[in-house]
C-alpha cells in the first residue's frame, strides 16, 4: 500500500484565542508522535505538499461573497495585529480568524483535492489530511463550529465535477453531527452522506429522519448515539448499517470526516470509543474501500481535542491505511459505562428505516473484545 500524509505548518498558523479547542497543539502533538514513531521515514508513506484549494473550487459549495469575506477578515486580522492588538479575532459565535486563516483554510481545502489527484493519477492508494480548520460545519453562506471552509464537502464536489465520478460516499464519525456537509449533498444523489453522532448535542441536526429530499431522498443516513454509546454499538451500526448502505450505493470513492472526539478521553464530547475501537471501524471502511472503489479513500482531519487520544487515532489510521492492523495506544479502555439502548432495537430500526432489508452484511466475525482490552491494556487484563 502507498499511503499519503497531507500536511503544511500553515495549519499551525491559524491562531484561536488561549484555551479554545481547536488549538495549533492538536495537529503538532500528531506530528510529534508521528516523528517519535520514525513513521515519516516509513516504507510506503509519501509526504504531499497541499496546494490551496482555488477560489473557483471553494465556489462549488460556498457563496463567493462568503469566501471573499473569509479572507477579507484574515487581512483586517493581520492590520490589527501589526498595529499591536490580538492576534485572533472573533469571526462567527465559536470560530476566529487570524492573519494567516485564510491561506491555512485554503490549502485545508485543498489538502484532500491534492490526494484525490493522486490517487486518480495511479500515484498513491489512499491519503491522510492532517489539517485545519476543520470543515464539516461550515456552511455555504457562514463560518459555524470551528470551521471555516468546509474541506470534505468541497473535495466530494472536485471528484464528481474534476473527475466525472458519479458517486461519492462520505463518512463522518465526528461526536458532533456534520451540518454543513449534509445541507450542501442533501439534494444530490451523487453523495451518500453517513453520520454517527452524539445526540443530543450540537448542532442539533442530523435525525435519523433527516434521509435526504427529492431525487436523493435516501442518500443521508444519520444515527444519531447517546451519550455513553462505545464499540459495542458503533461495531454493528458500522458492520450493519453503513457497510450494505455502501454495498447499495457502490461509491467510486470514499472520504471520512474523521473527528475524534468520540474517544472517550475527548473534553468536549461524551462518546465512549476507544483508539482500538477506531481502528476497529476504520478496519470496516478500508475493507468497503478496498470492496467497493479500489482502496480510493481519503481522511480529511475534523474535530479532537484531547490531544494525546487525537495523535494516538491519527497514528492509528495512517499505519491501518499502510496496511498494518496495531492500534498506537497508551489511554486504553474507555471507563464502564451503561449503555442506554438495545442495540438490536436499533439495527433493526435503522435497517427498516434506510431499506436495508435484504442487503447482505458482512461475514466478518464479530471482533473479540476480550482481546482488543488485552491489546491496549497489556497480557495481564
């Protein structure tokens, strides 16, 4: 396998205020682990330059006076701070600006259009963006959620309008619900949009009602998990729910909206995911992947803000896109929780809801997890 890792220090340079989460310190503390592992060095790992995203490229699913005005806030960032005020300015209710944002969110933007050229050219099989901002907020008109452009929605549209592609699969694990990509697809039957979330919890979208409108009526699958929910729920939603959904759909292409701040280490979200219990669901979508689009698939950075759980998971899926199958852990198991739903009650529903009835599952075994504790925990758990 011939895996890419996107990543410029212009993502270091979008400076938020102190304390804020999305902080430079999330992708540095990746890098650091990344080096610390000698993984930057490693056989079948290429490092690719992003290129910024093109102002015609963001226009595919931003309004042009939305992006003029991203960089127009940037410029008045960058007058304010050379005239001795803060680094940082407020730009939307929980997202800033500061002199450098705009070039950072461009080549964000443009991180998972250099991958999918890549890989469309035959160069790599699959790509990690290790970017930010983040972008499954954002929404045509407005910056939302720490998000300034919306990175995965703008490279679904590259694919389909660059390529010709006539279908694209989105997977978005993110604690919090991706608005932005769901209302910007939510009429188009090229994207398959699938959503798992904390609920309820900001933004307060993404029902399990919310199936898409008109001709793509179908194409939004969002489950929406209470807080406490782990693998033991995320497992059969991913083996039940998503795989046939994707077997249905048949992507050319898959792209994750990979947050992870459903680890239960993260201070902002109260899922209860493990780094093993990631790389157990990203072994599902490498296997749909490599079924269903020739390995095509690209990880596009959202949120994470526990920074030790986020360098761990990003670890993790660069070395599960490499082809090995080891999680980088030193948290371990989630706390014991109880769980708040059936989850056969809920499989059940969410295949009667999507009209998975009659769509094969995956024969897979079902993970051992005894031995998946014993792995991050050490022989002795």
């Amino acid at each position: 396998m011939t895996t890419a890792l996107l990543y410029d220090p212009i993502f270091l340079e979008h400076i938020t205020p102190e304390n804020h989460p999305d902080k430079p310190e999330r992708l540095q503390m990746a890098m650091n682990v990344l080096e610390a592992l000698d993984w930057l060095k490693r056989d079948g790992l290429t490092l690719l330059a992003p290129r910024a995203a093109s102002e015609d490229e963001l226009a595919a699913v931003h309004e042009r006076s939305y992006i003029h005005t991203v960089e127009e806030a940037a410029r008045k960032a960058a007058e304010i701070h050379a005239g001795g005020g803060r680094n940082t300015q407020r730009f939307a209710t929980d997202t800033y600006v500061s002199p450098k944002s705009y070039e950072a969110a461009i080549r964000a933007a443009g991180a998972p259009l250099t991958a999918i050229d890549a890989i469309m050219k035959g160069e790599i099989d699959n790509a990690y963006c290790l970017v930010r901002p983040p972008g499954h907020h954002a929404v045509a008109e407005a910056a939302m959620g720490f998000c300034l452009f919306n990175n995965v929605a703008v490279a679904a549209r590259y694919a389909l309008d660059h390529y010709g592609l006539k279908r694209v699969m989105i997977i978005d694990f993110d604690v919090h619900h991706g608005n932005g990509t769901q209302e910007m697809f939510y009429d188009d039957p090229r994207v398959l949009y699938f959503s798992t979330h904390q609920a309820p919890f900001y933004p307060g979208t993404g029902q399990s009602n919310e199936r898409g409108e008109g001709e793509a009526e179908g194409t939004t699958i969002n489950v929406p998990l209470p807080a406490t929910s782990g693998y033991e729920i995320f497992e059969p939603v991913f083996r039940q729910v998503m795989a046939p959904a994707a077997d249905r759909f048949d992507p050319q292409l898959i792209l994750v909206s990979a947050g992870f701040d459903a680890h239960w280490d993260d201070p902002l979200g109260q899922l209860n995911l493990s780094t093993a219990g990631f790389a157990q669901l990203m072994k599902v979508i490498i296997e749909e992947a490599r079924f269903l689009c020739n390995g095509r698939l690209v990880l596009v950075q959202e949120g994470g803000y526990s920074l030790d759980a986020m360098a761990a998971c990003v670890a993790t899926c660069i070395n599960l896109l490499l082809g090995d199958d080891a999680a980088v852990d030193s948290l371990g198991q989630p706390p014991h929780m109880p769980y708040r739903i059936n989850t056969d009650v809920l499989i059940a529903e969410l295949r009667r809801l999507h009209h998975l009835t009659g769509y094969r599952m995956r024969n897979a075994p079902k993970p051992d997890i005894a031995r998946l504790r014993r792995e991050v925990k050490g022989p002795d758990a």
